[in-house]
C-alpha cells in the first residue's frame, strides 16, 4: 500500500461511516464531522417513554447487496414482516399476500377485488422476471415513469390505484407515480428475493453498527463544517463552524445534495422529497398481523375529501421490542408537510383512520412524536440516473460520498460510502 493519508469525511452518515470503516481498513487516518448530535444521519431510532421511534417509517430490505457486504445481519436481531399488505378502500378492508411465502394466504389474495386475476398473475410474471436479473439490469431498462410502466405491463387502472400508488408512494415519497421505473424494478426485486424487516433495537442500531467498526474519536459530533479549504483550485481540508481548520490530503463530502452543493460549489440534483411520520401509543392491538397499512383513496372518513394519510404500521406486530410490554406503537406516514399545526395533524390523522379500528377508541390514542423531515430523500424522476455525479469530482483532492451519487435508499447510501473510498484509495 502507499504511504497512509489523513482524510476528512464530512458527515456520518450511512454514506460517511461506511466510506470512514473502509479507509481505516486500508490504513489510511480518518476524521468525520457530523454537525448533528449523533451518527446516522436520516437512520437514527429516539427512546421516547420506552418506545423506540425510528426518524420517520423505515425498514430494512435484506436482500439489498451492500447491506450483505457491510452488516452484520443476524448481530441486529431482524423482525420480519409478512410480505403483501391490508389495503383499505372505500370503508373496506383487503388483504395482499405473496402466494410464494404465505400460500394458506393465497386464496384470499386470488378472490380479492382490489386486482383482478389476470393483474395478479401479471404481479407473479413480473415477480419472475425480476429476480432473473441483476441489479445492474434492473437500471439498465429503458426509463419511464412507474405509472406508464405498470400501463405497459398492462395492469389495470383499479390495480394501480388501489396497489401500486399507495404502497410505492410510500416507498418513493409521492403519490403520482412519476418515480423512474428502474428504482421501481430495482425495489421490486430486492422484496421479491428477501425480507422487508426491523431490527430489534430500531433502525438507528444499523448506524450504530456501522459506527462501532471505527476507531475511538473517529467520529466528531456537533462539529459542523463550515466551509471548504481550498489551494490552487484544489481541496485542502475544511474550515470548521468554531473557527479551526483541518487539513487533509483528501475531504469526502458524504451530505445532502444540498448541503454537498453549498460547499462544493458543484451542480447536483437538489429536488428532493419530504414525509411526516406521527406515531401513537394504543392501548390494545388494532389489527393481528404484521403487515403495513395502506389508505387507498377514496377515503370516505378523510375530511373535506383531502386524504392525508398514505399508510400506517403497528410496529409492535413485528418487533415487540419497539415499546414497553403490553403497549402497542402505531406509526402513520404522510407525505409532505402539511401546513397543519401538530395537533391539528394528529387529530385529522386519527379522524382519518380510526373508524377503521373499532376495537380502539381514539380517546386512547396517545401522540408520542411527529417527525417532519424535509430531506427525506432526494427525487429519482425519469433521467436522473444519467444526471448523477461521479463520486470522483472535478476538483482534485475533493470526494463525493453521499447517496446523490448512486441512489436514494439504504442500499445506495452504502455503495456511495464503498465507491467514494474507492475513490480515494485509488487516488492515494
């Protein structure tokens, strides 16, 4: 190897702690300054009353490649949900089950009206042509929107609307299916081949994991960077919010897109998406299995025919380890942020979707937390993957490592990690 270098990686994140563990293995010294209090950046779990609440509805998929290369899965304790979902439309209720993994299910999900059966053997047919292909050929295909891909593959408009839209809205963060169909294939297939899950301890605990790979006193907390340092048009470290600088033979920005493009000077793709999360503390179990919830429009409790809910999980199905015994913890996704005070949000939230579980009445709803979060992540329309940055910028000594470099999920936050140290051990 060469002579070790010191880099600075700005942020800890998914992205920045994963590229920090792979220099450090290499023998290079690393610094990561994250301005926030802790590490993880979007994936981080708060212990509220004895319930663990991750920043907004999130889950692991663990067929996801990077995170079988850089997790240790079976340390973070996984609870699986059942694959499929409880769609609720027009006041009734529906459940979807995979006939591969829940066949005394499947009858059920073949009588449903919500798709009819030529839409759910065109589901198996895509199933099977999905899991044919690599990741790299999932975003390969020509690109369209989702919803003029689901077209092509012929699906039904009742089938799109009262499936696809609301489950991928809550995958993708918006609700018209405008998402490019490679991120859509790409998804598909990593829920067809493995499992959509929860660690034990929140999502937090894969940030956790990764941070606890790194030298003592690698990561810095609420140590912002304020600016780039710069010499003959190259990166030559950072200049810190107190005042200090740092120098450094190589600076790996793993951020935001737009926090990355206010210090880089560099055009990134800064479009992005926003959700708010509300969770509730329910006195008994609203519905037995552990399945997501989603609100398929029209909504006949929604107020004013303005539906806010998208879907909903009791998490407490699937990992009881999210709140204290004999609680059960409710967690309501919205996309956007609506202009709504919090407890105006919360009591239209529970206007909404109450009705819907008779057995627990909202007085005994209790609110624990609503999470707004602006940069949930960034947009991934029709052309982005072409109008990606490389992780290896235009300024010598400067590193990309955020997920804007690669895709807007776990799996794409890790690779962005991997690739940005590639970078700069290639360089070194």
């Amino acid at each position: 190897m060469s002579d070790p270098k010191s880099v600075v990686v700005v942020g800890a994140g998914l992205s920045g702690l994963c590229c920090a563990r792979h220099l450090q293995r290499a023998g290079h010294t690393v610094r990561v300054y994250e301005a926030s209090d802790g590490v993880g950046g979007r994936v981080r779990s708060d212990r509220v009353d004895g319930f663990t609440l991750d920043r907004g509805f999130q889950v692991l998929f663990t067929a996801y490649p990077a995170v079988r290369r850089e997790l240790n899965l079976e340390a973070l304790k996984l609870q699986a949900f059942q694959p499929g979902a409880i769609v609720y439309r027009d006041g009734k209720r529906f459940e979807l089950s995979d006939p591969y993994r829940q066949p005394l299910k499947a009858l059920g999900t073949a009588l449903s009206p919500l798709c009819s059966q030529r839409d759910k053997l065109r589901i198996l047919k895509l199933r099977r042509i999905v899991r044919r292909k690599s990741v790299e050929d999932c975003f390969w295909i020509p690109d369209k929107r989702i919803e003029s891909y689901l077209a092509r593959q012929k699906f039904t408009a009742r089938c799109i609307n009262g499936f696809f839209r609301p489950f991928y809205a809550g995958i993708f963060l918006e609700n018209d299916l405008s998402t490019s169909a490679r991120m859509f294939e790409f998804v598909f297939k990593m829920m067809a081949e493995g499992k959509t899950a929860l660690p034990a301890n929140g999502m937090g605990a894969v940030a956790q994991q990764l941070a606890s790979g790194l030298k003592p006193e690698t990561v810095l907390l609420n140590t912002p960077v304020r600016t780039l340092l710069r010499a003959d048009n190259q990166v030559t470290g950072v200049a810190l919010e107190d005042g200090s600088e740092v120098a450094a033979d190589a600076v790996v920005v793993a951020t935001e897109a737009d926090v990355a493009a206010r210090l880089t000077g560099l055009k990134l793709p800064v479009e992005h998406r926003s959700v708010t999360c509300l969770y509730f503390s329910l006195p008994v179990k609203a519905y037995p299995e552990k399945k997501i919830l989603l609100f398929a429009e029209p909504n006949p409790y929604a107020e004013a025919e303005q539906q806010l809910v998208n879907n909903a999980a009791l998490l407490t199905n699937v990992a009881p380890s999210y709140a204290p015994a004999g609680k059960h913890l409710l967690s309501v996704t919205v996309l956007g942020d609506p202009p709504l005070s919090d407890e105006t949000l919360a009591e239209r939230v529970k206007a909404e979707i109450a009705s819907y579980f008779p057995a627990v009445k909202p007085a005994g709803w209790r609110l624990l937390r609503i999470y707004r979060i602006r940069w949930a992540q960034f947009a991934q329309p029709v052309g982005i993957f072409e109008r990606l940055p490389e992780a290896d910028s235009p300024i010598p000594g400067l590193v990309l490592g955020g997920e804007i470099t690669v895709s807007s999920s776990l799996h794409g936050a890790l690779v962005a990690g991997q690739k940005a140290a590639g970078v700069v051990l290639t360089n070194a």
